[in-house]
C-alpha cells in the first residue's frame, strides 16, 4: 500500500510516499481503508525525533493518528462492527494513518461515522475534539465563569471555543483580526488581537481582573509564566505543552493529556453530524502531497481549522 513515510529521524523534508507493508488487523482489531487523514502537531514532531524521548517510533515510520474510511476486516472477537461500516478513528500512530490502510482495536478510540458527517471533517476530528473535551474536564469551571483560550484558533483551541462557550462560560479569545468573526462564530464573547496586543493584559482590562480559567495553546516552559498572570487566585492554568513544574501564586496548573473515555468519540461525531458542533478544515490534500501538507501544516501557514490528507 502507499503511505507517508519518514525513513529515520530528521527534517520533515525526508519525507515520502512509497509503498510498505498493509497492516493486518489482530484480535480486537479493525483493518480500515483509509478515505481522509487529519494532521496533527505531533505528527511533526514524531518525524524530526523531537518528542524521541517521550514516544519514540520505529522505522519506516508511517505518520498520522486520526483517520476516517471504511472497515475492510475485522479482527478475531470483534463485536459490534462489520465490514463495510464507516468509522472515524484515532490510532495513536500505530500504526499511521496517512496511508491507504491502517488498524485500530475497537473500543474508545474508534468510533462510527454517522450519516451527515463527510470523511474529510471526520478525520479532522479525534486528537482535536477528545484533547479539547479533556481541556474542559480538567478547567472544572461552568457557567458563568470567564476562561481565557490563547490559541484558539487552532483545531483544539476552535472545539475548546465551541465546548466552552456551550457550557455557559465567558470566551475570551485570541485571534488575528482575518480570523475575528470566526472565532465568535464558535461562541467567543470576546476577541483579543493578538498581534497589536498583549492577550494578558488586555484579557484583564476586558473582565476587570484576572481569569477563573486560562488555556494556552501556544506557549511552553518559561513563557507560560507569563500567561500565569491571567489567573485569579485559586483559578486554574491549563497547557497541552510542557511548563514549570511550581508557580509563585496560589493557582492550579494542569498540563493536559489526551484520554478517550468510552462513547466520547461516538458523541462527539454524532454532534458534528447534527450540527452542533462544527470541524474548520483549512486545506485538503492528495496522498501524493502528503510531504508538502505537512510541511506547509507544520510551517503555520494555516492559522485555523485542520489540514486533511484524502487517501
């Protein structure tokens, strides 16, 4: 089968489409034909070996973890789905989804695709949407609490926005102006411009002081120091990067990590098939541009949404 495939650690423009191996599913396993693909941050990472040390690959290393197609085969003892359902599916890279073909044991990561939810956008939603309602478990805050979401444009950060302000909370989010009327569009009640000001401060001057709850997307180590000054006292800093491990003022941090409890994903797609949640998906592209895709992905040139790879 064809996939995207880094050779060995290094630059993101090793990167090519050959052919390798198809994977075969084993007991509690699905084999699913592949139709669309989502990027993720951390697919870059795994490629350059930047993350070796926390989750290292073997290679040829097929990149990708969130895929939707179709189920081509089922493993020994699987219950609960046949050949020819439409799922949507979160591999945790083994094995890669930017392929034709890849696995997923059944249970929480997989889940299937209902009608009214295309493939493109149901690629575009399993890291993102689970690590955004994981987000909101950990900010323990409900209605009418204020939260702060720097990076919210961004595929977690654009659920986070929706979840959030679903829940009753006052959004306020970080946005270049292009990008304004879509972030309200999710529900942001309030939209920081980023480029011209400081989100901190500025998000203080908008609630007359600091935050129940801040969420940073986009900076890591020292630098969320910084961002820590959003919080009000007894409040709650969260980060899906890595950080300090203690903060001079009486605030929570928590650094996030993606979970999938059983029937979330289920729950999730059938929101976005319903309409009452919404996937952006910035760019789509053909596997043979899959090395580009995630290149121009990891350079930034998409301040919002997801890019998807079809298969």
């Amino acid at each position: 089968m064809k996939a995207l495939v880094a050779p060995s650690y290094g630059p993101l423009d090793q990167l090519v489409v050959t052919d390798v191996p198809a994977p075969r599913p084993g007991p509690g396993e699905l084999l699913v034909q592949v139709e669309a693909a989502g990027l993720n941050p951390l697919d870059g990472a795994l490629v350059t070996g930047a993350m070796r040390a926390m989750m290292p690959v073997e290679h040829p290393f097929v990149v990708g973890m969130d895929a939707a197609g179709v189920v081509k085969a089922v493993g020994e003892g699987v219950t609960g789905y046949e050949i020819g359902d439409a799922v949507v599916a979160y591999t945790h890279f083994h094995p890669g989804t930017i392929a034709e073909y890849t696995t997923v044991a059944v249970g929480p990561n997989v889940a299937k695709r209902p009608t009214g939810l295309d493939a493109v956008r149901g690629a575009a939603l399993p890291a993102t949407s689970l690590t955004a309602e994981c987000i909101m478990a950990a900010a323990e805050a409900g209605a009418g609490r204020t939260i702060l979401i720097i990076g919210a444009t961004g595929g977690v950060g654009s659920f986070t926005v929706q979840l959030a302000a679903r829940a009753g909370l006052r959004v306020l989010a970080t946005a270049t102006p292009a990008d304004a009327d879509y972030v309200r569009s999710l529900g942001a009640h309030d939209v920081i411009d980023y480029t011209s000001t400081d989100p901190v401060k500025e998000a203080q001057r908008l609630v007359g002081g600091r935050l129940d709850v801040v969420l940073d997307l986009i900076n890591r180590g020292p630098a969320l120091l910084d961002t820590a000054d959003a919080v009000k006292d007894g409040g709650r800093l969260l980060s899906t990067l890595m950080g300090p491990e203690t903060f001079e003022r009486d605030i929570t941090v928590v650094y996030v990590r993606m979970s999938a409890p059983e029937g979330k994903l289920q729950h999730l797609a059938e929101r976005v098939a319903a309409g009452t949640l919404s996937v952006e998906v910035a760019a789509t592209y053909p596997l043979d541009d899959a090395p580009k895709a995630l290149a121009e992905f990891a350079s930034g040139r998409y301040s919002r949404g997801k890019v998807v790879v079809t298969v």
